[in-house]
C-alpha cells in the first residue's frame, strides 16, 4: 500500500459495512463463524491488494479472520525472504471451496 488516503479510516468503514452485509459472518480461509460479539476479529481482505479498490458489489473483498488476514499478507514477507514468488488472488484461481472428493465415487465403485 505505498497510497494511503487520509480520509482511509472513514473508507475502511464504509466498505467494511458493506461487505458485512453483502457477505455471511465466515472466515474465507478457515471457515470459523462469527456473530456480534466477536464481529472485531472478522476483517476485509483485498483480494488484489489494492486498498482503493472497492466495487460496490464486493468483487475484490475477502472476509477473513484477522489470523488468516495476517497470514495472507505474511505470504509476501516469505515469498521475499525465501526468493519465491506470490501474486495476489493466486490461491482463488484453484476451486478449493466446491471442490468435491465424492465426484467421481460411482464410476470408480463399479470397478
């Protein structure tokens, strides 16, 4: 985020408003539940790390608990230190959340 805005709090607010609205109380990553009273923990994550970027239909927000939170930002420190690389919304191209191991189950108890 080398542009931060210094109206960014009041920014923050607004599409963190929206995106509990438009999204159910659950972590994107580890699938823990919230409800009022630990709605804090719940964050916003930018898919594409842009901070600035905020579709009204929520297209670029992730929601996700504030340790999957630190640990999607903390990929990047690692892909740094270890020389690899990492490119943002990399992990949303695999459809890890439909995936289904039981697709293929009646072809294969036939044989």
């Amino acid at each position: 985020m080398a542009y931060i805005p210094t109206n960014y709090k009041s920014l923050e607010n607004d599409y963190r408003d929206k995106a509990l609205k438009l999204f159910p109380w659950v972590c994107g990553k580890c699938t823990r539940e919230f409800v009022y009273s630990n709605l804090k923990e719940l964050t916003v994550h930018h898919v594409d790390h842009d901070h600035s970027h905020n579709p009204a239909d929520g297209s670029n927000w992730e929601m996700l608990c504030i340790y999957c939170h630190d640990h999607e930002h903390d990929k990047y420190t690692q892909a740094d230190l270890y020389g690899s690389s990492v490119e943002a919304g990399d992990d949303l191209k695999t459809d890890n959340a439909t995936y289904n191991p039981f697709a293929d189950l009646m072809s294969k108890m036939k044989k």
